[in-house]
C-alpha cells in the first residue's frame, strides 16, 4: 500500500491531469477518476479525533484482557475518525 500526502497525491493528480489535457483519446472512466480524486481533495482535512480520559476509563471497566482491551481502542478510534 502506497501512502501520499495531501500535497504529494495533489502533484500526481495535477501531472496526471496534463496528460489527460495532451492525450487524444482518454477513457472515460480515467476521466472520472480524476474528478472524484480531486473532489475529495478539495473537501477540508479532518482534525484527528483522540479519546478522552472517560472514554478509556470506559473501554477499561468494560473490557477483561489486554487484546479485546487494544480492539476495543481501535474501534473506538475508528469509529471517531471515519
């Protein structure tokens, strides 16, 4: 798995998006992929959401042993974050 920056998958999009400009023939579905990508970019970045303390007192009185407690924090987390 590749993982871009902000910036660094804006450039790629951007050098793509000049080939596409300089190509005769450019398939429809590269067309569209090149506007959903850069209209997700161009919705805000969202702010990482932690947990507070209560939320881990939480997840801790309500978990029995280290790895349901580390899942718990991860779906936890996740839930917060997508």
């Amino acid at each position: 798995m590749i993982t871009l920056t902000r910036r660094e998958a804006q450039e790629v999009l951007e050098a793509l998006e000049h080939e596409v400009e300089r190509s005769e023939v450019v398939p429809v579905k590269t067309l569209d992929s090149v506007a959903i990508l850069f209209s997700k970019l161009e919705q805000p970045e969202r702010e990482w959401q932690g947990l507070t303390d209560e939320e881990i007192s939480e997840l801790i009185r309500n978990t029995h042993n280290t790895g349901s407690f580390v899942r718990a924090i991860e779906a936890k987390l996740k839930e917060k974050n997508t």
